[in-house]
C-alpha cells in the first residue's frame, strides 16, 4: 500500500558555482549605477530639490 498524503517534496537544485565578472560586465554595472544616480537627481531637481 502506498502513503500518500500531504504535497510532495521538490527536488533540490544544484548550487550554482559563483563566477567572476568580467570587464564587461564590471564596467556594465558601474555604467547602471552611474543612470541610476543620475536619474535619482533629475527626480529631486523635479521635486523642487526636496529630500524624503
């Protein structure tokens, strides 16, 4: 007789290997913080210069 009952548990997922980011790819996120910051200042400028 089988036992069943409950849900089934799912597989686990192999880790994965943690790799180094290229100079490509170093330079790609130095690129998104730089918008990003800029971004957040045309946002505060919009505002009237008013922190939250």
């Amino acid at each position: 007789m089988n036992r069943q009952g409950g849900k089934a548990k799912p597989l686990k997922q192999p880790k994965k290997d943690k790799r180094e980011d290229d100079e490509d790819d170093v330079a790609f996120k130095q690129k998104q913080k730089a918008d990003e910051a800029a971004r957040k200042a045309a946002a505060a400028k919009l505002q009237g210069g008013k922190k939250k």
